[in-house]
C-alpha cells in the first residue's frame, strides 16, 4: 500500500477520532436536554400552582366584597329605619345604662 495506507489509516484515525467526539457531543446535548425539560416540567408544575392559588384568591376576595356589600346595605337599612328616632333610642338606651348603674 505503500504512503497511500498511511493516509488511508491516518484519515481512519482522525474520522474515528471525530466520531468519538461527536458521540461524547451527543452525550453532553441529551443531557443538557433532559435537564432543560426537567427544569421546564417544574416550572410548568409552578405556574399551575400559582394559578390556582391566584384563582383561590380571586374568589376569597369576590366572597369578600359581597359580604362587604350585604353589610353596608344592611348599615344604610338600619340608619334609614332609625332616622331621627335613632339618635333618641341612642339617648334612651344611654339613660337606662345610668340607671342601672346607679
């Protein structure tokens, strides 16, 4: 075979050479691969978490403003049906106080 062997082995070597590295290039890529999907999987699992904790939220605070709601018709009712005679129960109420004091 003569010089054209050498080549033939010396361009074997380096071809298996670079098929080596490609495979360990391979390795390193599924690997970094795998921890980008594992990574992305927990931060999908998170931002489902999130949500459900905002929309939990979101409702206590609408329960919230509805009872806030009830209570303040009910204030307005009750000072409406006092008027002015609310301030003379208040008064009166405040008399019996002190006589049961005394």
């Amino acid at each position: 075979l003569g010089s054209g062997g050498i080549e033939a082995r010396s361009m074997a070597a380096t071809v298996a050479a670079q098929a080596k590295e490609l495979a360990m290039l391979y390795a390193k890529f599924s690997s970094v691969n795998m921890m980008l999907e594992k990574v992305t999987e927990a931060a999908a699992i998170e931002a489902r978490s999130m949500a459900a904790t905002v929309a939990a939220q979101d409702t206590e605070l609408a329960t919230l403003r509805a009872k806030n709601r009830y209570l303040r018709r009910r204030r307005e009712e009750a000072e409406e049906a006092l008027g002015s005679g609310g301030i003379e129960m208040r008064a009166m109420a405040a008399k019996v106080a002190a006589q049961d004091t005394e």
